[in-house]
C-alpha cells in the first residue's frame, strides 16, 4: 500500500525550505488552521515548513502540481519533487511526527478508496462542518521561521 506521489520535474521548492517537506494547506479553514497548529506544536524536530495556499510560495506550489489554489481539493505535502495529496499527505505528515502520532499510520491499512472519499468528503465540507476564519492563521513568533 504505498503512497500514491504526484511527481514534477521542475523544481518545486523555495531554497529556503531545502530538505524540508513543505505542508501546504488552508490558512482561512478552522480545521487546517488547528492541524497547522498541532504540527508546529507536536514536530519538535522542525522536519515540517508550512504554507498557506493563499500565500505566495503555498499558491506557487500548488499550481507547480496542477492543483487551482482558488478552488483546492486537498493539502499538499510537498518533499522535493513529489507532492502526497489527501489521506496519503495526512498520513505522511502524522507519521513523520513521532510517537505516539506515528500510530495513525494503522490507516494505511485502509484502502485509498476508502481513505480518500472521506477525505474528499471533509476537504469539500470543510467550512461548512469546522468554519471559516476572518483573517489568515498567523503562528506564534517562535513557529515564524517555519513558515514559507
């Protein structure tokens, strides 16, 4: 069951985030701004860059891999030329975490056409189900140099 990779030649990544994978998600969605949160919290290691899709290098990134930053189906976890999307993206980012995070791997066990279809579920759902915030998600001043 491996992870099912979005591959660019072209190179995707800012200098600045070399040989760190690059979270791009929602900055105005309550969800991925709480997710966003719980990464910079919980990836004591800073192994993670993040990057609002409204901002210029998150929009970058998705249109570098086909994705409309405007109407956006999914976060990106983007490392080098590769990008995991839906469940696969989730999963990398909380494996990649450490224990105890590191056990939500199990779900690689469910089939992708099972995960993903939630997922999708959810992604479209979002604001409707968690709510939209009124400005931007703006990290601590400790998380800055983490964020693209």
């Amino acid at each position: 069951m491996g992870e099912r990779a979005y591959v660019s030649e072209a190179p995707a990544l800012p200098a600045h985030a070399a040989g760190h994978p690059v979270i791009v998600f929602d900055g105005m969605c309550v969800l991925c701004s709480a997710n966003a949160q719980f990464v910079l919290k919980y990836d004591r290691k800073g192994h993670f860059r993040l990057a609002a899709m409204q901002g210029e290098v998150g929009s970058a990134l998705y249109r570098h891999f086909g994705i409309d930053p405007a109407d956006p189906d999914t976060m990106i976890v983007v490392d080098g030329n590769k990008a995991l999307r839906d469940s696969d993206g989730v999963l990398a980012i909380y494996g990649a975490l450490g224990w105890p995070w590191r056990a939500l791997s199990i779900f690689k066990l469910v089939p992708r056409a099972i995960r993903d279809p939630f997922y999708r579920f959810v992604a479209r759902n979002r604001y409707r189900i968690f709510g939209r915030r009124e400005t931007c998600f703006v990290p601590r001043p400790e998380y800055m140099e983490r964020i693209l």
